[in-house]
C-alpha cells in the first residue's frame, strides 16, 4: 500500500510568492491533517479534515494559509503571501475515522525556504 | 484545552545505558489514548506505541510506556539504548471527542558509543 505521498520534496520562495503544497493520503483513510514542523514550536496543526470537511483551521494560521481537499485523495496548502518566518517543513497526514485511537500516518513532508 | 508537556529538549545517554523520556498531559477527558511518535533523521513522524488503559504496560521495539492516569504521565522507557535509537520522540494526546492529536515539542534523543 502507498503511504501518504508529498509533493514538492523541497520548495524555495521569495517573501511575497504564493506557494502550494500538496498530499495524498492514504487510500481510505478519511482524516486528512496538515501541521508545521519547526525545532522551536514541534508539530503544530494547521488543518484537519473529516471526509473532505474542514473541521479545524488552525487558529492563528488562518490568514495566510489555506488548506483544501479537491477530492478525498488530494488536498492541497497553500499559503499566500509567504514570508521568512514561515520557512519549516510542512507534513501531510492521515488517519482512519476509527476515533481517538486511530494512529496518524505521516509524508516525508515539504521543507520550505522563504527568503 | 489539552496539553502535553516533553520537559527535556534533548537527552543523552550512552549505549547500553537505560533511558527514560518523560511526558505528562493535562485534559479534562476521561477516555483518552496516548501516543508515542518517532521520527528519524529525513524520514516522517511513524508511531512507536500507543495506549489507552490505566496502568497496563504496552511494548514495542524495546521500547515500554505505561498510562498513569493519576500522575497524568506516559514516559517512554528503554532498558538499553541502542546507536539506531537516535531520534527525533513526540509524546501525543487524543481523546474521545475528537481524531484531533495534541502533540508535545518533542525530546530529541541522542545515543552515544
């Protein structure tokens, strides 16, 4: 089985540009979370989807960053304008609706450079 | 709301040597489930072990964590640390009303010859 799969690897952006990443779950599952990775702050959620809902939107990040799921096998982030401070690896992941117990599976994520 | 405190940034400790990596949670949620993340260097986040039981011991890799709910605690144990155990843990808190995880900053562990 494929796990979850990120595309691009690696992204470089100039202050200003808009950027979007992208993530396909794992066949099946139905939750879909995005969050930031930085060494200050660890894991940090930006987005969580049931079943193509948006359930959460990450609080504090909802002004630049915008997560989407076009279909259950797809979703996207983008964040628009960028700046230097969003520089981070953002990681994809997803889950069965099993409830509570259910482990995340994670991409190998996107590192992101904004300078 | 839930929190997850990993109080060391990073822990060193010597091959062969015991290691102890701790974590507490607060929350007000009765039926929880509690994770171990692991991730090593370039690789993604992967599970090491999870529970959701007071007071019952659950193993894997070598690795053992125990839910005690009346210290709010789920430290991760190992009797002996290996080289290939450098890495990158997170602590994580899931509870009955959500799929949602709270996670803790993390402990990275670092093993030495």
């Amino acid at each position: 089985d494929a796990g979850v799969t990120q595309t691009p690897r690696h992204e470089v952006a100039e202050k200003g540009q808009t950027i979007i990443l992208k993530c396909e779950p794992v066949s099946g599952h139905n939750d879909l979370f995005w969050y930031r990775q930085t060494k200050i702050q660890g894991l940090e959620l930006l987005s969580y989807f049931r079943s193509k809902s948006l359930m959460e939107d990450g609080g504090a990040f909802k002004d630049r960053f915008k997560a989407e799921m076009l279909n259950s096998s797809f979703s996207t982030l983008k964040i628009q304008p960028t700046e230097p401070k969003d520089s981070a690896v953002y990681l994809c992941a997803s889950s069965w609706d099993w409830g509570y117990y259910a482990e995340q599976f994670f991409g190998p994520g996107t590192r992101l450079t904004v300078l | 709301g839930d929190s997850v405190t990993q109080t060391e940034g990073l822990v060193t400790v010597t091959e062969g040597l015991p290691v102890k990596l701790n974590c507490t949670y607060q929350t007000t949620y009765l039926t929880i489930a509690f994770f171990w993340y692991v991730q090593y260097l370039n690789e993604a986040p992967q599970v090491l072990l999870k529970s959701s039981t007071d007071n019952k011991r659950t193993e894997h890799q070598g690795f053992h964590a125990t839910l005690h709910k009346s210290s709010s605690s789920f430290h991760l144990q190992k009797s002996s640390a290996q080289l290939s155990d450098s890495a990158l843990y997170y602590c994580a808190l899931s509870h009955s009303n959500t799929n949602k995880v709270v996670f803790g900053t993390g402990t990275r562990l670092q093993v030495l010859p």
